[in-house]
C-alpha cells in the first residue's frame, strides 16, 4: 500500500489532506468491514472523498455534498495531434506572466453560481489558490506546455494550466473571461496544450471535473475518458 495512506480502524485508508481549512481524507479506499461507521464516528467535520456507493452511505446518515467529480485522463499517443492557432486578434502565449495579469480572467471565469465555485469563494480566496498554483506550491510545478490567451492589447483572456502532480501532468486550471474572450477558446486552447504536451514527450494529461459542470462534455470531445469518480462530502 502506498506509504503516505492512512489507516482508520482497519476499514479506510486514505491520503490525508486539508481543505477548505478541513482536515481531508483524499481518495478514499475500502479496507475492511462498516467503513461508513468508521468515517461518520471518527471523522466528524472531515472532508472525505470517496466512491460513489460509500459517500452515498454517507450522505443518507447526514454528511453534507461537496462536490461529485470525475478524473479524466487522455493518452497523446492516440490522438493525432495536429497544431491549432487561436482565433483571429488573440495569440497563445507562455503561461509566463505575473499572476497579477492573468487574476481578472480567472476571477472572472468563476461566478457565484459556477459548477467549481465553492461556497465562501470570493476574489481574495481565488487569488491566494491561484498564486499559490502558479508558483508551484498548491500542486506542483507549473509545466512548459502551459499557456495563456490574451488579445490584441496583450490582455490575458483564457489559459490552460498544468502542473507536475508527483510524476503526472494535471491539468490544474481550464479558464475562460466569460466577457472578452470568444465561445471556443478554451476548446482551443485545451487542443494546443495537448499538441504542446505531446511535443515534450508527455503521453498522458489528467484532470477532475466537477460532475455538473458542461465541461466534461467538452474533454469527451477532447480525448478524455472516465477513469475515476468520487464524491466528496462534509461528515
């Protein structure tokens, strides 16, 4: 079993976290007998992230819904990546810039009634996770085959964010100004970061994608498939 998993009572074991200032127990796995006794006794305020079947156990004894995702994963071998230009008066550009210039697009990209908007997001809180992920220390480090759009007055309208998860390209942040920035562009600019990722040797991309949000509809098309799906609840 991987090293940095935990054990509750010889019926979970979990990678443990925080989030939202919770303790987390991340990708949860069953191990023994009555795992839902076990979390909903001992894991009172946690954010807990498990299978569908369990966290549906745990939702009908009380815990509160916090988010359905999917992992999504796509193979770069398969698919026949040819190069893709943004749209005419926007260019792709480096995800190189201060992330003082790329924050109005990604603030932007998340309205209070957004699929991944969760409950006590505002700018502040969307600022300090952004910096963070930028800088490489909320996941990993931000990979070369990121990138960002930005208009004809070099405005940062949309990017693609992927950063090295323990070994796995993730791609961390899809944005999109829902104002100054075209319908498509970030179809687009997800298809250059593959063509990019392709082209550095990667084979794989991942992502999650929060089970309500249009986008998973958009990856399908893209390449992406199922390969997970866990729920994550408030005990």
């Amino acid at each position: 079993m991987d090293e940095k998993r935990q054990i509750m009572a010889d019926a979970v074991s979990y990678i443990e976290g925080v989030r939202d200032g919770r303790p987390w127990a991340d990708m949860v796995e069953v191990v023994g007998p009555d795992p839902a006794d076990v979390i909903m006794s001992g894991m009172r305020g946690w954010a807990v992230s498990a299978p569908p079947d369990l966290s549906e156990e745990l939702l009908a004894r009380g815990a509160r819904m916090l988010r359905h995702a999917h992992t999504m994963s796509c193979d770069l071998r398969e698919e026949g990546l040819t190069e893709v230009a943004a749209p005419e008066g926007f260019r792709f550009v480096p995800c190189d810039r201060d992330p003082e210039q790329v924050l109005p697009a990604v603030v932007a990209a998340y309205p209070p009634g957004h699929p991944d908007r969760r409950p006590g997001d505002d700018a502040e809180k969307l600022r300090e996770e952004f910096v963070t992920l930028l800088e490489g220390r909320l996941i990993g480090q931000v990979m070369p085959c990121s990138l960002l759009a930005v208009d004809s007055e070099d405005t940062v309208v949309a990017g693609v964010v992927v950063n090295d998860m323990d070994g796995q390209p993730w791609v961390s942040q899809v944005f999109r100004h829902p104002v100054h920035a075209p319908r498509g562009i970030g179809a687009l600019a997800v298809r250059a970061v593959q063509v990019r990722a392709a082209r550095d040797g990667l084979t794989t991309l991942g992502l999650a994608v929060t089970h309500s949000n249009p986008a998973k509809r958009l990856y399908e098309r893209l390449g992406f498939v199922v390969t997970d799906t866990m729920i994550t609840v408030i005990v």
